[in-house]
C-alpha cells in the first residue's frame, strides 16, 4: 500500500492528513498551507535526524575564495531587479541503495518529497523494496502520476536516490519540486526542469554574498556647513570582489558567483541639497577606489563625489543614504564562460548635522 496523494485545484489549496493501515501516516500540504506537521518535537533540518528525515536544508557546500567568509548564513545584498529570486527548489542526491536501505531498517521516517511525508516502515519497503508503485502529484498538470516502485532498493546499482530540496517551504513554487525520492544512475543528472545546473548553483550563492558595510568617508564627517560642499569618497582598499563557491556533493556541478563594487550613490535625506555629480552616482575609478579625499585648500571647490547642503539642520539630522552597486558575475562546471545576474546594492544610512555658517576654516 502506498502513500495517497491529493489533487489539489488551481484555485485552492487543500491540506489533508491520511491515516494508513498498521500505524503509518502519510502526510501532504497543498501550496499556501503548509501547515501539516511531523510527529516529532524535532525541527526538520533537512537532513537525517535521528531516524527522521526532512527536506529543507541543501547539502550544497559554499566556500568564499575572496572577500572574506560568510559562514552560508543569508547575504545583505538587495538585487537592483525586483523580480529576480533566488531559486525556489532543486532536486540533489540524497542515498545511495545501501544508505537508504539502512535509513528504512532503522525504521525512519519524514519527508520522501517535498510536502510528501511517510511515517512508517511498510510505506518505504513497499515502494522503494517491494516494488509496489506510488502516486506522484504533478502541480504542473495538477493531477496524479504514477512512481514506478524499485526493486531490494535498487541494490547492486551504481547511483543515488535523489529528493527535493526548498529553503522555503512554504514559497508555493516549492511544490514544482514535488517528485517523490527517485533513482538517477552515477555521473548523471535527472531529465527534470528543476535539476540543478551551474547557474542554479550561482543563484543559490547569490543569495549568501555579504558585502562589507558601506562605510563613506566625508570631509567633514558628521557635521556640514551650508553651502560648502561636503567631500565624499571610498579608499581603494575599503571594497574589494567578493567571491562565493558553489558545491553540489556527488555530482560534477559548481558554480563561483563574484560580486564587484562598481558605484556608490548618495541621497542627502533633504531636496534642499545637491549631489555631486547631479546624479548622485559616484563611479569607481581605474585604482578601484570611488571619489577623491579632501585635501586642505579644495573647501570651496566642487568635489567629484559629495554633497551640497542648502539649508541648516533644525535639532534633527538629516538621513545620509550611502548605496553601494556591485555587479555580479559568475562561471562554472558549464565552462561557457563568465555570465551575468543583476546587480545588487547594499546601504547604509547616517546621521548628517548642518550648521549656518558662511565660511570656515579647514
């Protein structure tokens, strides 16, 4: 007997526990509510824990070959496209025959897809030992398929079972990725829409660049006068690339994403200011810095990079917006060559005091 599945309409969702024979469960979410739960008091962790099984975190591994480490936490940069995410779900590999073989003794349990969760050893022995078939919910065609069963486990084979993987779970476009555990033989990737490429690697890494913190020198620094520009600027040395690998275990893929510092660009906080230039975006130079220091005797000139204040401050600074563009790059195991993704910006705000003063001595 195998796990039921559930058709679920376009128009709603629905959520449905099904109560099998001798003591097992099979538990299904439609997308927007995925509310069902284990019967665990263990948080999944998208690996084996314990006896149970959980298909949230990647097994992805990340490395950062430049600009410093970033630990796989969630990056800081904003991409400049609105509508660009990083991707939803991906199959990966997950057992070998041997591995899921003694996953199953050991009586485990969890999610054998994404939103597809058997609890109970008859579940997994009928399917992937005793060759029964299975339902496999398709969202694209949102109807049931049928999972062809395995025999002894695939035993013998040189391969892995592969499985689901969603950062999110509860993103709606996790389901795309709905496929109950699969074979895929060694050296191959699964004929899937959703299979993981080199450019899905460098999305995923996108996704964890941490940029440094946009620290802008200003001239002066916290505190302006009207009408005697403010000078702005970005060492050399304070931004560098940084630089984000990308692993998929037991398969050739990998991907380096690289985010470079291009612009910086200024908001004052007031309309009652200029930006030099008149746009506000500051370009790296040739040296990779941004702007030019002050250097005593420039008080009264224009700066390449900076601010104009036009009216004093009254007890309440205004909010110095500073933005950093990086452009982002990457090239992998596809060996095409270097390609593009969008830019990102990463900001900053500070507090900016301006006095009423006409002249001053700097």
């Amino acid at each position: 007997m195998t796990s039921p599945r559930h058709t679920f309409g376009w128009a709603a969702a629905l959520s449905v526990t099904a109560v099998l024979w001798s003591g097992t469960f099979a538990y299904a979410a439609g997308p927007g509510d995925n509310t069902t739960q284990p019967p665990s008091s263990e948080k999944p962790s998208g690996n084996v824990s314990g006896n149970e099984l959980s298909a949230g975190t990647s097994s992805i591994q990340l490395s950062y070959p430049k600009g410093g480490k970033g630990g796989g936490k969630k990056g800081n940069l904003a991409p400049i496209d609105p509508n660009w995410k990083p991707p939803a779900c991906w199959y990966e590999p997950a057992f070998t025959s041997k591995e899921l073989k003694d996953f199953v003794d050991k009586d485990g349990g969890g999610d054998v897809g994404i939103h597809e969760q058997w609890f109970g050893k008859e579940l997994w022995t009928d399917h992937y030992r005793d060759g029964k078939p299975a339902d496999n919910f398709d969202l694209h065609e949102a109807s049931n398929s049928s999972a062809e069963g395995y025999k002894d486990y695939n035993e013998g084979e040189m391969g892995r079972f592969w499985r689901g993987v969603a950062p999110d779970e509860s993103d709606p476009k996790s389901w795309d990725c709905g496929r109950l555990m699969f074979w895929v033989d060694a050296g191959q990737i699964p004929d899937d829409p959703h299979a993981p490429t080199p450019k899905m690697l460098a999305e995923y890494a996108y996704d964890k660049v941490k940029v440094p913190d946009t620290e802008v020198e200003l001239k002066p620094a916290a505190k302006s006068t009207v009408n005697l520009p403010t000078w702005a600027w970005l060492d050399k040395g304070t931004f560098k690339d940084v630089k984000v690998r990308a692993e998929l275990p037991n398969t050739p893929l990998w991907a380096e994403t690289t985010a470079t510092p291009k612009s910086l660009h200024l908001e004052p906080g007031t309309a009652d200011a200029e930006t030099f230039p008149a746009s506000g975006e500051c370009k790296i130079n040739d040296d990779g810095s941004i702007g030019t220091p002050y250097t005593k005797g420039k008080s009264k000139q224009d700066p390449p990079c900076g601010i104009n204040y036009l009216r004093a401050t009254n007890g309440e600074p205004y909010k110095l917006k500073a933005s950093v563009t990086w452009e982002i790059s990457w090239e992998g195991s596809d060996n095409d060559g270097v390609h593009q993704l969008p830019n990102g910006t990463f900001e900053t705000t500070q507090d900016m005091d301006v006095q009423e003063i006409q002249s001053i001595n700097r």
